[in-house]
C-alpha cells in the first residue's frame, strides 16, 4: 500500500514529466538532425529556367559559364573555366529538352553537372542516347569528360568553349565544336556529331 501511495506523490509526477520532456527533447533533436541529413534540391535546381523561359539573343552567366543564345532562344556558344563541383539536376527539365529532338533522345547537359553545369534549359541540349550514355565504349563525348575530370583532379586549368550547330530552325545540334586548353600544356579542338555512331568528325590537338 505504502509503495502505491509513493507513486502518486507530487515529486513523483514531477520527476516523470521531467523524464517525459527530456525524452520529447532527445526525439526533437534526433529529428532535426535526419531532416539535416536528407538531401535536398538546391534553390539552382528548384528556379532553374525551362525550354519556355530561354529567352532569344542573351547572355545567361551561371557558376561561372557564360551561356549565349540566338534568335531562336538556341545556346549557340558557351565557355568558361571548367570546376570540379557537383551541381543539382532538374529531371523535369531535362526530359522537356528532350522532347525537343528526336524520340529517343535524352536531356543532357552540355557542362556536364559534376563541373558545376546548370540545371537550366540552356546548358542543355537534345542529344542521342547513346552520345550522352556515359559508356566507354558508346560515348566520345564521356571519354572527354574522364579526360576534364583527370586534368583538373591533377591540379590543372581546364578552359573550355562549346559551339552547337544546328540545322536551319531545328532545337536540335547537328555537330558541337569543342576546343579547350591547360594553359602552358596541351590544346584540343574536337568536331562531335549527335549520333549513335562516329561521334568524332574532327580532331585536332596535343601538347603544346
């Protein structure tokens, strides 16, 4: 009897709602840090512009790329120093540039998104699947990057120009000229196709 009346003592309530709030306070805390853990998409990725958005005969400058675009809101040139920085993708985008070609087109990045290539509808371009595959043995372009990716992993500057060719009022590139350089080291021009097949029209370059 004596141990039930303990129970409903007034410091035996207190002390098990103060057990109870630390226990609510331990939880509150684990809480914030899964929600910290979680990924999330970057305010990049989430005001990325859509293929709608593009606007004609402008300059577009982001993480540090200088994007231009013609009369038809087409990127025709791009250039800049390449990083070795992730950058968030917008699928929904991507695959609203590649309804833009042919059907079996994907919506690859023209600065790819590990050198801190944008989400946006203008660092993107309709491209056959198997030039934006990634596969050693399917895609020249990939092999390019590997190419980008060692240089700068070795501690050197990758400058880096595109231009997109397109066929008369099509969305879609025919060639993309590529030229890029280490200061002080080797320069390389490359004309690729966006096609399945014989990917490289043009290469020209080497150690300086």
């Amino acid at each position: 009897m004596r141990d039930s009346m303990d129970q409903v003592k007034p410091e035996n309530i207190e002390k098990k709602a103060s057990v109870a709030k630390a226990d609510v306070e331990k939880a509150e805390v684990n809480l914030r840090v899964i929600e910290r853990a979680k990924p999330t998409q970057s305010d990049s990725s989430k005001t990325a512009l859509n293929v709608k958005d593009v606007r004609p005969n402008t300059t577009y400058e982001k993480n540090g790329y200088t994007y231009q675009t013609d009369n038809l809101a087409r990127t025709r040139q791009v250039s800049g120093p390449l990083r070795l920085e992730k950058e968030d993708r917008n699928p929904g985008i991507q695959k609203e540039v590649s309804k833009l070609g042919e059907k079996s087109d994907q919506g690859g990045h023209i600065i790819g998104a590990q050198f801190a290539g944008s989400p946006d509808a203008f660092n993107l371009f309709p491209q056959n699947s198997d030039f934006n595959s990634g596969t050693w043995s399917k895609s020249a372009w990939a092999n390019m990057e590997r190419e980008w990716k060692s240089d700068l992993n070795a501690g050197k500057t990758v400058n880096v120009s595109v231009d997109l060719r397109y066929g008369e009022n099509s969305k879609r590139p025919n060639e993309l000229y590529v030229r890029y350089e280490i200061p002080n080291g080797k320069s390389r021009e490359l004309i690729f196709q966006n096609q399945a097949h014989d990917q490289i029209r043009y290469f020209s370059g080497g150690n300086s």
